[in-house]
C-alpha cells in the first residue's frame, strides 16, 4: 500500500484524493494546502487523511510514500525538488515543470535519489490512446502521414499560464507516445486578446516537424465558442479519428487512403483510392485517471520507470518551451534539437 | 443578352455551361475544347452553341461578349490575355492565374482595354457567406478575434497543382471578401506524400497575421479520412460557425464570448464568460454558382467591377504565391507587403 | 434495347426518362403528359422520343416495348391496365394502386398476357438495403426482434394522398423485401392538420406484428421541424442502423446485444450485456434509380419476374388499405377514464 | 431544516442522498436499508446520518420530518403508507405506486393526514422542460399538433418492472406537465425479448390522444443498440426539440411551419411552407435533481402542494396501468390477411 498526500486542493487535486482512496494499491495519507478554509473541506470525505497547511508538514508527517502536486506548474520544481529530497516519489501535474532546465534537473535528481519521479499526461492511460498505439505497433495503420489535433473551447482563461502550456501537453504526450521520438523543428502561431496586457497567448497553433513528410500540427484556443476535441492520424494503411467527445465511438479506423499506381509514359504517378470500411473498436470502460494512479503505485512498488516518467516529461516541456519561443520570436522557425538553453536559431533554409 | 463562350469542357466547364444557359441575362453561343470527342457531347445539350476546338476559332466567332475560362491555371494567363487583347470580357475560374506577375498584367490589360476581367470564386455568392459578411459589417460580430478553417477530404489528387492553390482559394476569398484587407504575414506548412517525386504538397496548413491579434488559420488536405468543411469565425461579441456540410443549418451564431473586467490590485484582468443562445439564421436557397454568373452578365453590361473582379483575384494570387514560397522555403516565416518579385525575407523578430 | 415510353412529366417522371436515356439497355421512345406545354420542355433533351397528349397515343406508336407511370396513384390502375392490355410491360410508380383489389386486377392481367408488371420500390436497389439483405440472410443478424423506422420531415403536403401512402411505402418496401413475409397484424394511427377538412393525415404511426415478438414501427411526419431517415434493425447477434441522409456512412453494424443466461434458483433469467465494435461497411456508389431501370430491362428481356414485381407491390397495398382502415377507424384503442379493472373498451368513434 | 430519512441505498438512493446533504434546506437525518454491508459504506461518507435497517427503526427515530423512498416501484405503496400513517412527508421515486388504486389510497391519505406527497419525477425541475413550458404556455408555440419521444438504449433489463414503467414515467411526466391534462385513450404495443418468460417487455410504443388532433408517441426500448433521447414538440408557430444527449445545445426551437391560404376554387386548401431561423436558447447549468429536493423542502416548509405531487404521479400511474392494459391484451388490433373490404377484426388474442 503506497500511502501518498496530496499538495495542492484546487482545481484538480480533489480527482487525485478521489482516485487515490479508490485505488486498492495506494491510501491517501495527508492532503496539504495554504487555504486552511479550502483544507477543512476534505476533513469529512478522508477522515484518515491528515490535512496539513505546507509541503514541509507533509514532509514531516511519518509514513507518506509518496507526494503527487496538483499545484500551479510554476510551483512544481521547488516542491517536485524538496519532496524528491526528502526521498519520497512524486507525481506531478502536467507539465512536468515551467522550463526544460527544472525538468532537468528533476530528472536528476529523482536519479541520484533512486525515486520514481512521474507526470500525471492522463492520456496515456485512456484505453482510445492505447488502442491507438496498439494499432500503429502492429503495422496496421502503415506509415505515418501526418497528425492533426483540435483542442478548442471556450476558456478556462487562466493568468499565469497560456493555451500552450495548458491544452498543448494533451496532444504531445499523445504524439510523444505514439511516435517515440522527438520532433525536428518545431513552429508556432499565437495572440492575446482577454489578457492582451499580460501577453496571454488565449490563440495558438503549434507545428511539429518529425521528418519524412510527417507533420504535426494542434490547433489550441480558449477563443471558441464550440468546444472540438478532435485528433486525426493518417497513415498509408489506415487512418484514425480520435473524437474524445463522442460518447459511444471516440475511435474510428478508416480503411481508406490512395493508392500510387507505376508512372505513366508522361512520367506522372497514378494515383487511385482505396475507399474501405470503418471500424469503431469497442473500448475498454476503465477511468484513465484511476489507471494512471495504479501505474504510479506500481512503479513506486516495483521501482520501474513510468510510461510517463521524467525524461518523458521533460520531452514534452522541451516543446512547449520551443512554441513559446517561436511565438514569442513573432516569426522564424525555431530549430529543434540543441541544448535547451541555446537562444532560438533560425532553420537552415 | 450577354453570349458566352466557355473554354474547357472537363471537370467544372459543364457547372459553367449549364448555368450561363439558364442564366436569363446570358446565354451559351460556344464551347471550346481541344479534345474533339468530349465537345461532341455538348452538341445534343446545347445545340445551339458553337463548338470550336480552339480559343482562336472562338474569338473569330461573331457576336461572343464574353469568354469563361475552366481550364488549368498555367492556361489562364495566356487564354485570358488573348481574349481581353480580343476586347472580350473574361470570367476566369479560381485562382485567377499560377502567379502574381501574370495575374497584375491580366488586371492591367482589362484596365487598357475596358473590359470586365473577373474570377469565380464562388463563394462569394453564396448565401452563408453574404449573411456572415452582414454580421461582420453590422458590428454584431464586435471586434475579429480569429479565422480557422478547416477544408479536409480524401483526394482529389492532381497533378499540376498542389492542395493550397486547389482548396486555399475559397477560403482566402472568403476571408478576403469579410476582411477586405492583406494580410501582413503569410506562413504555410506542408508535405508531400503520394506525389512525392514531383513535390506536390497534399496537406498543408497557411497562417495569416492581420495584425491587431487577428489570425487565420487554414488546414487543408487531400489526406484526411473524413471530409470537414467548417470556418469558424471568432469575434468580441458573436462568434460564428459555418459548416458548408450541413444540410440545413450551415451557419451558427454564438452569443458566447469572455467579458474583461477592471483589473483587480493585483493588476490582473478578471475575466468572466457570456453564454447566450446560439442562433441558426434562415438562408436563402439561391445556387451560388447561378449568383456568380449574373453577377458577371450584370457587370459586363453595366461596367461595374465585379466583387471578386481582377484586384480581388490578384490579392489571393499573392498569397497563394507567398504560401507557396514559405512552403517550399522549408522554414521562416515569409514577410508579407513587399513587390511580389522580390525574393521572400524573413519577418523582423 | 427496351424502348421505353414514360407516362407524366410532373415531379418524378423527368427522373424516370433521364435513367431509361442513360441506361443501356433502354432507349426513350416518348414522353406522355396532358399538360402540352409541360411536355415541351423535353423536345430538346430528348430528341428522339415522341412526345405525345394521352396513354392512347403513347399506345397507337409502334416500337414502344413497355410504359413507365409516374402519374397520381388514382390513376396507376385505369392506365397500368389499358398498358397491360395493348401488350406492353409496365413500370408503376410506389404504390401499384390506390386499392388492394385494383392491385389484385393488374397481377392478374400481367400474368394473363404475360408482361412484367414492376413496381418502382427504389430502395431495394440501393446499396446499403442490399447489404442489408445479406447480413440478415447470411445469419450474421441473428433473430430479428424488431426494426424501427423514423421518416419525418416537414411537408410537401398533398392534397390526393395522405403521409402513410407518400411514405410509408418506402418503408414497407424495404422491410417486406428484408423479411420476405407480410405481417400478421396492421395497427396505425394518425391525425391531420394542415388539411384537417380533407381528412388528410400528415402524421402517421403504422405498427406492423410478425409474430414470435418481431414489431416493425414507422413513425412518418410531414410536420416535422427536422428531416430524419432513420432505420433501425435489431437482432439477437447484431443490430443495424441505416441512416440515409448520412453521406458518408450510410449503415452501421452494431456488434451489441443481450445475453440470457441459464435461470438461477430464484427462476429468473440472468441477462449480460454484450459490447463489440461498430462497423461502417464500404457500399457502392451506383444511383439506386439506374439499378431499377436496368432491372426492369433485364426482367423485359428475360421474362423474369421482378425483384418489385406485381406481387410483392400489391402486398404493400394491402398494409396501406389496412393501416387506413385502421387510421379511420378511430380506435380499436382503449379509452381511457374508465376503472383500473375494467376491460379495453373501444372509443365512441 | 427538513432531517430527512432515505430508504434504499441501491441504485438511485445514494443520489437523494448527496442531494439531501447538499441542499442547504435539509439534512440527511437517516438512511434505510435491509443489507447491512451495503448500509456501512454510507457510514463514511455522511457520518451524522443514523443506518437502519428497516423503515419502523426511521420512523422511531427523532427528529426525522420526511421519508424519501428509493426503492423498487412494488415497496412504494406499503412504505410511504406506513411513512405518511406516521406523520411523515414522503417522497417517492417514479412512478408514484404500482397501481392507480394504490396511488389514489396514498394521495388520499397524504390529504387526510395533511402531509406532503411528491414524486421524484426529475425531469419537471431540468432547465430544458421548464424552458419548453414557457415557451408553451407565452404562446409562442401556438397550437400543439404532435408530441414524439424516443427513449431507447441497450439495457438495463430489469426483473420486476418492464421497459414501459421504467422509461415512460419519464415522457409522462414531461407531457403531462407541459399540457396539464390527461389523454382521452392510451394505446400501446410491445414485445418481450430477452426475458420472454417472465412477460416482461423490453421494447414498446405507447400511443396517447389528447383530441383535437394532438397525438403523443413514447418510442421506449432496452433493445436499441444506440442510445437515444429525442423529444420533438410539434406547434403551430414554432417546434421544438429536445435533445438530452447533447451536451451545449439541449433545446433547439425551430421557426417552421406550413400556412394554409384561403381554398381555391377546387376547395383544395393551399399549403404554403415558412422556413425561419433555428434558436437554440442558454439554459441555466443547474442539477435537477438539487432543484427537485429544495422544492421537496420548499413543499415541506409551506405546505404547498408539490408540482410532482401525489395527484400528478397518480395521473401518470393510470396511463401506465392502462398501456400495460393494452400491451397485454395483444391486440385491439386490425388482423392481417382477410379481404379487403372485411371490417377491421380483432386477432384472437
């Protein structure tokens, strides 16, 4: 039984109680947060949980195995930091950390510490996300053409981060764990209207080069007033539609695609289409939540790296720093690839 | 009674034939086409017009005012200078010519020579779109926030032109048409796949900055699985879906939007949301392409300049142009606003 | 080559003659309609077809194989008839006749001269219904339990027919053609409103019982704000739903059911649930109007009976007189007021 | 503060209950159930709420003012009897008892004993049918022509109540509340399935007139394999339809219709068409099942008699007994397969 406490009682903190206490292989040990009056509120529904005001009482309390950080992402390298420290596990809210460098240096020191260091990409966990990686795995979908991803609603707008570094980390690690590997170049669009002053990106459209005609692109937006969550894969076999909020068949696999056919007297391709069925797999029912927390249980017992785990983390923070600078450059590309800290190089042309 | 003589019995030359017959302003007097076998069928449909199988022969007819041309873009600029040198009025199916230089020299001749020069773009003709221009130029719409469309299908594949310059067009018409303004910044992405030797892109994305925080965004494909036709317009006060594939309720107006207000002693902006209704306008039934036609027979005899007359085509052509450059750059962003001769250059960072 | 002449020049019958023109297997040998104006119109499209003022003249042309009606059923019999008699085989627009006994007198004299009589059920040529077909009679469906069909839309109000004989015919069609036998049992309902004085309904419900619990239920409407085509069939291995305005996927498997489990010791049935995939089969493109036409060629040429031959229309009819009869009967329905106990009583009519 | 006791901790219990703690104008005083383990796993979560094992434990309890039954329909009637003899106010879960003499003995004796009775017919509190009911009663609707509700999905079967008294409760109460009067004759049909042994119906059509041409239509099932929640209003001036599936746009009011002009000569009426703009309205977000008990407690505190109270349920249990009349009797049916001018028979049941 792996006894966590929970930091951060806010927005999502509360689905982390709830799936902890759920979860056979894990308790809910203690529950920290600054707002006292928000704290009491969980004193009925977790009685056996300790409710503590700082990480550092957390960290005091005996028998806490692990720390999981529902905290504003700012927050998460000094208490990602200070709980790795002090030996215990952590899971920490997507993103894994505000720039590349603190996911770094997270990813260290959960080494050097011998602690399972994990972020909570949801996703990865929902049975439409592993069918998916199952179906490209297997050959079936064939080669990769290209992913297209919208993730658009109205709000929530938020101060202290923008619609990059809130939406975006849904579709990369999506990508990331799809693809294994990281992307070439990476360009991205933004603007700010609500918090124009803040220079609040509410707008923005990120574009992931993986080379070999493979591009992937997200269209991310608090701005719209229909809410879209719609991830398309095409590949030369099949291609795939991810619609999250379908709620009978967020998954359909299209049997269709071209077909290039042996160039003609003139030297030009013959291209043909292949128009087939469409499957929509039956899914398993599972909450992605309660599997990701059962994940971390078990790593924490069995010492093994998480599928979402440091270096996989900080993959994603990489991006997210890239598209910020990119939008923020108001032009150029930015190049993909060097040390993190390097300013934004320009593409060789 | 304008007569007509339409050039390219192919793909879109019948819509054209069809409707100039019809169109009570017009009427067909030819049809030209270089193969002799596909203009014969038109003899039975049309019998009274003259069938010809060059633009020549066409223009040596008597009493043709008019010359449509459905041909392949490298064609439109020779066909159509020959027939406004002939003191034709011409009708040019989108885009208006494969480059900016030839597209200002058609716009330059048709000024020299007092003639119509015009391009089909129909779009502008439909009713959904009218009715989205009447929103914008009431104020109802406030301030425009964002474009995004979204214009995917499977195939079809060409040879001769890639994706943005086949799908791009209608909606560069369109936002030209809502905005009338060019952008400042053109940036396009894109990869080739089925036609990879002759470099032909079949998914493409092409980003426009209008400056102000105003953005458009288009994703276009040959490759998807699934055919999506929806523009989303994003504006201060109403937000606006038009989804071309519905049958009944093409376009959606969103009471939806976020409220700034004043700025709490933290200096930050409290945002709030507006969830009004959401109304479906009735539109008219009008075939747009019957709309285009009479537009045309009506500038031609009054000499007015067509909505999407030669200037309103040139515009897109430069787009087109710079979308094409950006692409094929494979990098930087391409700054908007300079001669369409000098070589792309990279937007001040 | 059957030459055809087609019987009115209304709202279908221009249908009729440009398929009987494209196939290959028929020619258009004229076009009938008392409306000498309306008649006009065809000169130029068709050429080469005698157009001509009655049935009579169409009868008195030589070379004429067979006559397609697309006149008001009140006139299918005194015209199918007359045809019958000259020696032609005859296509009737759905329904055969305004009567089952009319129905019965056409069989009977097709059958005596030896013509095909067919019926226009279109729908048992298009793709998707045929596919239909095979999966029940390939077993795949399993027992069938019940099919559902909802078709509603508002109008087009007629004034010589009510909402059950407009439309219910197409789902009578389809289901006696799936199941291949009539009902035991005909119950419907209905009420008008728009011509409430002519006591013609525009809104109709017709159950249909084929014993061992199999229920066949048309909802049809001509008041409905929304177009709905949708048709389900359900069975104990899989279910299916046939939605018609769909573009794309027309059909879907449903690979979903109950599971009846051995009774446990307090005799009741144990019923599971069963959750498989949705499959969306690829059907063919051809225009179901084209496979009618060419259908009724090959049954001319070879003497066979048809798909939608004399019978199978005439057993349609009977379930229209019934469902009528039923309609205006005003209630084989229990009133309601009476005491729990008491019997169903029959309204005062 | 009204202490409430609720008995049943199964399926829909442990919702009155969240409800009840939640509801700032009660309390959860008591909760009542025969299974011991399941009556400890509410110990944590409402640590003030005393568990009983039956209902004469709650009633010798202090300080509980009312009795909220969340048990099988065959219970209601001896519970809320024994609840309201004890001076109890009883709400009861849908439908109200399982049988109109029942239902009449507890409106009776809720009158005697001066105690509120209400059932917790949901759907009267959501902000979709209160919209629907202002738009009726304004007048904006206009005359009613047609109420269709589809009410289908795969499962869940039950043992002790069939598909029509576990789903039409549902459409009941929302008609009988938007028209306020009850229907002259109810018919219905069904068939049984999956638990044909038992007679128990998992698919049926229930049938309602309400004279004057207003027909009601429940399409109800556990045998569809979609699921499906359509409720479309006929009116006059405007249609509705309500959606419960669809997460932002629930109602949607159509502005269409036909007119009917001054007859001809022929005495035919014209029937024209109006085709205007679909609204859909912002509904307000909140629980209806939370509106449903703080009107219970509202009810409780003045003395008002509920919306859903005793005689509403009492309403909706007759037309349930008497569908189930009909159902059962199989058949004031028109028989199939006699002459066509035979009288209508009714099939030897």
């Amino acid at each position: 039984m792996v006894r966590i406490g929970v930091v951060g009682a806010g927005y999502w903190g509360p689905n982390l109680m709830r799936n902890f206490a759920a979860c056979p292989l894990t308790s809910l040990a203690a529950v920290c947060d600054q707002d006292a009056a928000r704290l009491q509120k969980f004193r009925r529904l977790y009685p056996g949980a300790a409710l503590v005001p700082s990480l550092d009482d957390l960290l005091g309390l005996p028998g806490v195995d692990a720390v999981a950080l529902a905290t504003p992402v700012q927050t998460h390298y000094p208490l990602a930091a200070a709980a790795l420290r002090a030996g215990k596990h952590v899971l920490v809210e997507k993103p894994l950390a505000a720039s590349a460098r603190e996911a770094e240096d997270l990813v260290r020191l959960a080494r050097e510490r011998g602690r399972v260091l994990m972020v909570d990409h949801t996703y990865l966990f929902s049975p439409a996300v592993r069918h998916l990686k199952a179906l490209i795995d297997s050959g079936e979908v064939g080669d990769l053409y290209f992913i297209d991803s919208v993730r658009i609603n109205l709000g929530l707008f938020q101060h202290d981060t923008n619609v990059v570094w809130d939406l975006a980390p849904h579709d990369l690690s999506i990508t990331q764990y799809l693809l294994g590997t990281p992307p070439r170049e990476v360009v991205a669009f933004g603007s700010c209207h609500a918090d124009a002053a803040g220079g609040i990106e509410d707008l923005a459209y990120v574009h992931l080069d993986y080379g070999g005609g493979l591009l992937a692109a997200f269209h991310l937006s608090w701005l719209s007033p229909v809410k879209v969550r719609q991830f398309i894969l095409g590949g030369s076999k099949k291609s795939v539609v991810f619609n999250d909020l379908e709620p009978a068949e967020k998954l359909k696999v299209y049997d269709r695609g071209f077909t290039v056919k042996t160039e003609d007297q003139r030297r030009r391709v013959q291209i043909g289409y292949r128009m087939g069925s469409v499957v929509s797999p039956h899914l398993e029912q599972g909450e992605p939540l309660q599997a990701m927390v059962q994940h971390f249980a078990r790593c924490v017992q069995s010492g093994a790296e998480p599928a979402s785990g440091g270096e996989f983390g900080l993959g994603i923070v990489r991006i997210l720093e890239r598209a910020q600078v990119s939008i923020k450059s108001a032009g150029p590309r930015v190049a993909f690839g060097g040390a993190a800290d390097d300013p934004p190089r320009r593409a060789a042309a």
